[in-house]
C-alpha cells in the first residue's frame, strides 16, 4: 500500500448517489410488499403469488449455474439431489461446493 | 382471512408474540450462518475493488447498509469514478434490484397482519439469501427471523468490505474454494424447501426455461425477470378454481408461525379452532 487510504472522508456528491442507490432498492423492497398486500387473499392472485419465491429463486440459481459451465450445472444438480434426499442445507451446499471445487482442480472450468 | 375464529385468534396472540422476538432474531441468524464464508469473502473483493475505485471505507461502508444489495453494489462500485456517474449508478441499481419488487410481494405471508411500522423497519435488511431461508422456514417464517438473517449478513458483509479494503488485495480468489458456487448451491438447496406440491412444477419448469432464455438472450440479471415472469404467467394459466382449496392450506401452514412464537400454553389454541371449524 503506498498511502494509508482516507477511511472517514464522506464527499457530498458520493453520499447522494448512495442514498439514491438505498432509496431505489428499499422502495422496490417495501413496494412489492405493500402491492402484494393489496392483492386479493383468495383466488388466482393468491395462487400466482404462492408460486412466486420459487420461481424467483429458481430464476436465481440456474443462470449462474449456467455461468459455471458444465462443472456449475453437475454442482447445481448434486445439491437438489443431496437436498431432496437428506434435507440438509450444510449437507447440499457442501456437496455441491466440494464437486465444483475438485472439477475445477482437475477438469477447469 | 375468511376462516371464521382465524382473525380471532390472530389477534389474541399477536400481542404476545411480538414481531421482532430476541430469540427469533438469533435463530434467524443462525440459519444464514452456511453463508458466512462466501459473504465474508465476496464482501471483501468489494473492499478491495471500492478501494481502487476511490470510495472510502465509510462510504463503501454506508453503502453496504444503505443499500444491502451485493450484486448491484458490485455493479456500481465498478462503474465509480472521480466525477461519480450518479444517474447511471442509480439507473443500474434500480434495474439490478428489479427483483426485489418480486421477492417483497413473496413475502406477504411473514408479514400478515403486522403493522405498517414492522413492514417499514423489516423490509430494509432483506437479501436475496436471508430471504430464501426464511421463505423455507415453513413453520418459523416471522419477520424476526428475516430480520436477524439480514442483521447476521449485514455484519458479516461490512466485516468482509472493512477486511478486503485494508488488506487492498491478497484475498483468496472465491473461484478457488468454489466460494463463489455458494450462493448458487443455497438457492438450489431452498428450491427444494419451496415445495409444495404438484401445481409448481410447471411454473418451475417455466421459471427455469425463461430464465435460461433470458440468461442467452438478455444483458446481466434480466434472466431472474425473465424466468420469474415466466413462472407467474404458467401459474396464473394453470389456476383453476379448486386449487383454491390447496393454496389455502399452503398460506395456513406459514401462519403456523404462531404456533411458534405465542407463549407456552397458548400454542394448542390454533390447532383446538381449525378441528372445530
């Protein structure tokens, strides 16, 4: 490190952009809640909003794994399995990590 | 709610539960802890990336709890500048956290009949990772426990920029120990916990083609609107009046929280009214 960098220093123009960053994703955030909470119990909606986090999180996870490559996808796939069979989030996870690890040791990416 | 005694009951043991309990903050954060190495380590990278691009450490530090939102502060702190480009930054995030729309409105059923000011403080905190865990906490799922995931990350997050900021490099490469696989590997794993039977697979199968399309087609995270937009369609598609019956149930079954936090002796109330009905 040549100078010891300035821990403290806040200029103006860097704490608005940043209170525009927190302001843009805290009222998505709270926005999506207070629509759903707008939204009907009962019905279709309830229905839609019921399958909503999986889809979500499904929509998360399998582009990266994609981004992984092969060895991503054959991680990807021994985590559900690991987690379908022993319910286990440490269990899936370390499998999973374990078999991208040893792949990119041996096979690379 | 139509179950008559439902709302009864929910308001009868709502005063006593509290909506941010101590202990269910701590079993929240517990429940992130699998996420301890990868947050540290990715936070760190951010530290030494926001150190080259010229924040200081409080100011990326701020932004770590103002904003709380790990891809989309990558994002922006590769895109800082000495003049820092604010409208793009801001633009940038706003498209990044897109999902953040769709992962509030998953979360009504933790916050059910809470009060405005639990949904105001409880909604900051919320990642995509503390969120998936408490999304498959099916009889826990409480805003204490989102928010004492989101407390433990936030934590460990700022730990990981302080580290990685005053290290300025020498972090161990995520890819390496497949820390960066991590986040992939928990999402996965949740998915699993997302069952609930037979009307999701074909908005699964929907989220996940969408979101492949998307991952080929379309620029950075657009994928998770596409495979999500994609699983809503299917579901609103594929309901039918009796699934009401199943979609019900499902919602019940995240209202077990009560069950949960209310008071020792008071917990058998829930199960004595739905025999009843």
């Amino acid at each position: 490190m040549t100078q010891f960098p300035d821990l403290t220093s806040f200029s103006g123009e860097a704490v608005l952009t940043i209170l525009g960053m927190a302001a843009v994703t805290y009222g998505m955030r709270l926005g999506g809640l207070l629509m759903a909470d707008r939204l009907p119990q009962h019905g279709r909606w309830a229905h839609v909003l019921e399958r909503l986090p999986g889809a979500v999180l499904i929509s998360v996870w399998v582009p990266s794994a994609l981004s992984a490559g092969a060895i991503g996808i054959a991680g990807a796939a021994a985590t559900v399995i690991t987690m379908a069979l022993a319910r286990n989030l440490f269990a899936a996870m370390a499998v999973g990590m374990v078999l991208v690890g040893v792949g990119r040791c041996f096979i690379g990416s | 709610m139509s179950r008559p005694g439902q709302t009864e009951n929910q308001t009868k043991t709502q005063p006593h539960a509290g909506h941010f309990d101590s202990d269910t903050i701590r079993r929240g954060a517990l429940a992130c802890m699998p996420l301890l190495p990868s947050t540290i380590i990715f936070g760190a990278v951010l530290g030494v990336l926001a150190a080259q691009r010229g924040l200081s450490l409080g100011e990326l530090l701020f932004m770590s709890l103002a904003v709380f939102a790990g891809s989309a502060q990558f994002v922006s702190v590769d895109l800082w500048r000495e003049t820092i480009p604010s409208a793009t930054i801001i633009i940038a995030t706003a498209v990044i956290n897109m999902r953040y729309v769709l992962i509030g409105a998953s979360l009504r059923p933790v916050f059910r009949g809470r009060p405005l000011w639990v949904k105001v403080t409880g909604m900051h905190m919320v990642a995509d990772e503390n969120w998936a865990v408490s999304m498959t906490q099916k009889d826990l799922a409480n805003p204490g426990f989102l928010l004492g995931g989101g407390m433990f990350l936030g934590v460990v997050w700022a730990t990981g920029n302080t580290v990685g900021y005053l290290l300025g490099g020498g972090i161990p490469d995520p890819e390496v120990y497949a820390l960066d696989f991590a986040f992939t590997a928990v999402f996965a794993a949740l998915t699993i916990g997302m069952w609930k039977g037979r009307v999701d697979l074909l908005p699964w199968i929907a989220a996940a083609i969408g979101s492949i399309i998307g991952h080929y087609t379309l620029p950075g995270t657009w994928s998770i609107l596409a495979g999500a937009g994609a699983g809503v369609a299917v579901a609103a598609l594929t309901w039918r009046e009796d699934m009401d019956d199943d979609s019900l149930e499902a919602e019940f079954a995240v209202e077990g929280r009560d069950a949960y936090i209310a008071p020792e002796g008071t917990a058998d109330i829930t199960p004595a009214t739905e025999t009843g009905k």
